[in-house]
C-alpha cells in the first residue's frame, strides 16, 4: 500500500507547479519540488514519517535558500526609476491646486499628474511647483518661488 502512496505525493508536486504557473513569484515551486522528492522516498518504500520529515526539511531549504535570491532581484527601486524619477523635478500647475476642493493637476515634463499641496497651502494656476513626494497616483507638490 505504502508503494502506492508515491503516485499522491508526485500528484501533489505536480498539482504545486501548476499552481506556481498561475501565481506570481516563486513560491509553490518549492512544495512541488519537495512532494515530488518526497515520492522518490515513498517509491523505495521508506515509512511515511520519513517523507513527510523529507517534505517538510526540504521545503524549508528551498525557501529558506531562494529568499534571499529574492530579495537580491525585488529591491526596492533605486531612486530616479519609475514613478519615484518625479521627485525634485519642477513642474506647473495646470490648474488650482487645494486639497480641501480635491483639485489640483500639474505638468511635470511631458505628462500630467494629479497633485495635492504639501502642508495644504492652495497653489494657484500656473504656478511653479517642485515635486516633494508620491502617495499613490498623485504627486505631492510645494510652490517653488
């Protein structure tokens, strides 16, 4: 019976890659790649215990290992690229900038962002403004003078 029990561990391996092919990141590889070494042990009739103690010690290798791979390739964007190159450039409010209104649009370069004030202070159009900080799809701006 127990010769059997490696078909379950190879299905459960296959069904985690799978799995992996449809999430993001490299997570359910490792429990496929674990389940399927854990059918290796069941297919030389080795107890349960040791497959599972197998699975388990090996998952955590692997996670434990690919981390800090990981993290060496999703740092945290250096400054300059992506949205974050906006920041200390000089622009121009395309219109009345006043966060109590929720108004406010500004130019910076050749593309326009929403834009709420830095402290609150109202920003009249066509003003020159510096680009402070990001929160989520608006720049936050002060008026240069």
């Amino acid at each position: 019976m127990e010769f059997e029990l490696w078909w379950i561990w190879v299905i459960i391996g296959v069904i985690f890659i799978i799995g992996e092919i449809f999430t993001a990141g490299f997570f359910l590889i490792w429990f496929g790649i674990a389940a399927i070494i854990a059918g290796i042990i069941a297919f030389f009739e080795l107890s349960v215990v040791w497959q599972g103690v197998a699975f388990v010690i090996i998952s955590a290798i692997l996670l434990a290992g690919t981390r800090r791979l990981a993290e060496r390739y999703t740092k945290k964007q250096p400054p300059g690229i992506g949205a974050d190159r906006l920041i200390g450039k000089v622009g121009v409010a395309l219109e009345e900038i006043d966060n109590d209104k929720n108004t406010g649009r500004v130019r910076i370069d050749e593309e326009q962002w929403r834009a709420e004030s830095l402290g609150g202070n109202v920003i009249t159009k066509d003003s020159k403004i510096q680009v402070m900080k990001l929160e989520g799809t608006r720049v936050v701006v002060k008026k240069v003078e």
